[in-house]
C-alpha cells in the first residue's frame, strides 16, 4: 500500500483591502479642504486663565490629590502589554494609510513584537511619534439633507494600525489609573467599564417617581453640544489633564499625538485632497480619544455638582443635580432658581471653551404647582401653569444660549 504525503498548504493572508464602496462625495477637494480647514481651525485662543473659568478651575482644585498607581503614567510600555493590545484588536478593522491592518500584527505577533516594544519604548521616551502615524484618511457619508451642504456628511476617519496600538496602550493606562484615584466624575458614565446608561435611566425614572408622590416640581434640561468632539480646544485637553493631577510626562506624550497632526479626505470627486491640519477637537477613531474629552468635559461636571442648594434631594448625602453620557448632558433641579443657575454654569463652561450648544428638547416635569419659567421680558408662548392631573405635562422648550441665555417654553409636545 503506497501512502501518498500531502503537502502542507503554503500560508495564505488574508489581505486587508481598502476600497470605498460608494459613490464619491459630490465635492471638489479643494472646496473640501476649505471647508474643512475652516471646521478644524478655533475661533479662537482657550485661555486658560480667563474670568468666566474661576468656577471651573476652583472645582478641580478641590480634588484630592492623585497619589496611587502613578508609575502607570510614567513607566514606559511593557511588552507584555503591547502584545495584549495586539491580541485585544479586532482583526477585522479597516487600516489607515499605510494599508497595514491589525490582522498583520495579529498573525505575525511574535514577529513584530520586539519591533513594537522598540518603536513605543523610543516615542514614550522623546513623547512624540512619527509623523505618518499621525495622518489620517476620511471618508464621508451622507447623513441627511441637501448632499450638496458638506456640513450634512459625516467624516468617517481611519487611523493607522500601529498607531492605534500605542494609543490604546496608553488609553488602557489613563482609565485604569482614572479608576484607582477616582478622578471619574460622577455624573459621566460614558466610555466606563459599566451599564451607564442603565443607571442614569434608573436614576431618572427615580427622579420622575419621586415628584410625583411628593408633588414636588422636577426641572429637567438636556444639551445637546455642536460637533462636541470635533471642536473642544486643545488646550483646553491640556489644561484638564494638569488639573486631575495627570503626571507632566504622559500630558507630554498626549501632546506630541496631536503636535502638526492631519487628514486627508479619501473620496472627493477629483481623489484626495491635500492634509488638513487639527487645530482644535479629538481625533476620531483613536482609543485615546474618548477619555481625553471626558477629562475636558470634567470641569462643567464637578462645578455643576459644588453648586449648593441645586439638584434634587434623594437622602441626607445624595443631591445629584447633572448626568452625563460623553457628549451628552442632562440638568435637574427640584428649584425654578436651581435650573437657571445650573444654566448659567453651562453658558459659562460653553463661553470658556468656544464650544456651542444646539436647540434640544428640553422637558419639563411639572406637579400640580408647579410652573415653568421664563425671562421677565419675554411672554411666553405656551405656559406650564396648574396642571389637572398629577401626572408630569410635557412641554418641548428651546435653549436659547446667548448672552441672556434662558429657557423659552414653546408648544406642548402631543
């Protein structure tokens, strides 16, 4: 009997391609490298040190000091957690610009190892990384009205694999060292190892029920903030992170990941467009990205939560008065004075930061008193007077925030 040996089949990749599916958008890419430089270019200087923030930067000074675990701040990567990194990444993960997708680390990981601890071991040390890590490519995609308005097209950005690898090293670091010194603010649980969202609609649905047995009035005020991620200031990141007590080395290494960082769009008409420079917001789709803007969002929390008589009073300790999910945010008052100065708060955050505020849905839960409020000067157009049923009315109101920024109640949703 003849035993035929068969031979073993040649290795095969699973090559990472890069293609856009869809039409390009209907865009010349110089008008959207004008377009986009205008977007990615403040309005203006973040002074740290400006008036309106005293409240904002007294709020984070009352933190206790951060004094556990800093070595993670400050040591350089281990290998053992890069190749963890490696083995966490999902292999299926569109690659940046180099074409190198994290299936290639994922199959060659013993390989690249000794290569990666090198190359991160050298960009912790001169806290900068190289400069083609630092390029991404954006795709846009239509997300509503006219295709003709590059305002209606979401940027979709891709960085590169090994970019992405440093950062969700240092990423990993930053929130476990967030946990050890409890430097979360309470009201956030966006980007948390837990069911946030569970627990603020829990803490809602308590609120509502709570006015209603107790005939009490319940102020609710949601912000919807504009191109949040896109536009918080640089320094403003800077500044946050010094104030949670973050080490001066890892705001160094921060730092160098944003110092002449750009992008290209990839599917303009005419190919892609020359880099356009990020001057002001987070990068997107990078691991770092979301604690970095909830340490910058910090300061409005803590200072919402310093406000004395404000809030909603659970028990003798717990008044919480804000709840947060990343960009999103929610104030609640028992008090008409409350609300208003929990808006004066926020009116001030968005003046301190160049950051802006679109019209939302604002709801309030009224008692039989109760009453919505309104400017002196102004009449409102439907008023949440006495209300028949104990049962909470609805109104849909618009934030006007100007100067004398206020809540103008509009038409009572159906």
């Amino acid at each position: 009997m003849r035993l035929r040996l068969r031979q073993p089949a040649p290795l095969r990749l699973r090559r990472t391609v890069w293609t856009w599916r869809k039409a390009p958008a209907p865009f010349q890419g110089e008008s959207l490298h004008r377009f986009f430089t205008g977007v990615n270019t403040p309005v203006g200087a973040f002074d740290p040190m400006a008036p309106v923030g005293a409240s904002f930067r007294a709020a984070m000074d009352r933190l206790p000091p951060a004094t556990v675990d800093m070595a993670l701040l400050t040591d350089a990567p281990s290998s053992h957690e890069i190749e963890d990194q490696v083995q966490r990444a999902r292999g299926s993960s569109s690659p940046g610009l180099d074409g190198v997708g994290y299936d290639i680390f994922k199959l060659f990981t013993a390989q690249l190892l000794p290569a990666l601890y090198a190359a991160f071991a050298r960009c912790w040390q001169s806290k900068r990384v190289p400069q083609s890590w630092k390029v991404g490519v954006v795709r846009l995609l239509h997300k509503k009205g006219d295709r003709l308005d590059p305002s209606n097209w979401r940027p979709i950005c891709l960085q590169q694999a090994i970019y992405k690898l440093y950062a969700g090293v240092l990423s990993r670091r930053f929130t476990r060292w967030l946990d050890v010194n409890g430097r979360h603010a309470d009201a956030q649980k966006g980007f948390r190892a837990m069911n946030g969202c569970g627990e603020h609609n829990f803490l809602a649905a308590t609120l509502v029920d709570q006015a209603r047995r107790k005939h009490q009035e319940l102020h609710v005020v949601w912000y919807d903030f504009a191109n949040a991620f896109g536009s918080v200031p640089h320094d403003l990141l800077w500044e946050a992170l010094h104030r949670q007590g973050v080490p001066p080395e890892f705001v160094a290494c921060c730092r160098g990941l944003y110092a002449d960082a750009a992008f290209t769009i990839g599917n303009a008409v005419d190919g892609t467009t020359a880099p356009i420079a990020l001057k002001v917001g987070v990068f997107q789709g990078c691991p770092l990205s979301p604690h970095l803007f909830t340490a910058a969002i910090a300061p409005l929390l803590h200072a919402l939560k310093s406000l004395p008589d404000t809030g909603v009073k659970m028990s003798s300790e717990d008044r919480p008065g804000a709840a947060a999910y990343a960009d999103d945010l929610k104030t609640f008052s028992s008090t008409v004075d409350g609300i208003k100065r929990q808006h004066s708060v926020v009116q001030d955050f968005l003046r301190w930061t160049g950051m802006k505020s679109q019209p939302a849905e604002v709801q309030h839960h009224v008692s039989p008193a109760g009453c919505a409020w309104s400017p002196p000067d102004q009449r409102p157009r439907a008023a949440a007077g006495r209300h028949p049923n104990p049962r909470a009315q609805r109104l849909r109101l618009l934030p006007v925030l100007g100067d004398r920024g206020w809540l103008r109640p509009c038409a009572p949703s159906r």
